[in-house]
C-alpha cells in the first residue's frame, strides 16, 4: 500500500492501463498477422499489392490495434475485485430506495378520423 503522508500522483490505475493496452494491441498484431499469413479473404494478396498493400496494412493494424487494446483494457477494468465493504449481507451493492415518479404517465386520447 502507499503511505498516506506520501504527496504526489498514484500511477498504479495508469499502469495498469497501459499494461494492458500493451497486451491487447500485441495480441491484435499477432492477429493481424495471422490474416495475412493464412490470406484469409485474400488479405495476404493485398499485402502483396504494391500500390495500396502497405496503406491497407497500416490500416488494419490500427483499427486491429484500437479495438483490441481497448477490449483488454476494458475487460482488465471489469475482472478487478470489489472491496467486501461494497456489499451487503445479500452479495447486492448498496443502493439507494427506490421512489416512485413526481408524475404519472396517462395515455392521450385517441382522435377520431374523417
């Protein structure tokens, strides 16, 4: 744990983060790779492409890069376990009662045509 007293910025979340940016993205070139390599829908051919080859791989690794570090990130965020004081004696986070609406909806009155 950090000491209290200790002043200046806790870089342990944007670690974290990063970390698993890094391991999204990686797993997403392999990926990548893995299309290219097998031709999958023909993609290894349009790498072949000399004229618009290396733009369509620069894409595909960034779009590739984007969503899969973003996925890892997001499902590290996800699996981090709660602090036992969250729940209660249910296993339910704490909430606040429900009330009941100011207002109540009431249907408006059907026309008749002609």
């Amino acid at each position: 744990m950090t000491d209290p007293r200790r002043k200046g910025i806790d870089w342990r979340l944007t670690r974290f983060l990063l970390t698993h940016l890094a391991l999204g993205a990686v797993s997403g070139w392999i990926f990548v790779a893995a299309l290219f390599y097998f031709n999958v829908g023909g993609l290894g051919e349009l790498l072949a492409d000399p004229v618009s080859g290396s733009l369509a791989a620069i894409m595909l690794v960034i779009v590739v890069t984007i969503t899969w570090g973003s996925a890892a990130m997001g499902t590290a965020i996800f699996l981090i376990p709660r602090d036992e004081e969250d729940d209660d004696a249910t296993g339910r986070g704490k909430r606040a009662p429900a009330r009941a609406p100011a207002f109540q909806l009431q249907p408006a009155p059907a026309r008749r045509r002609g």
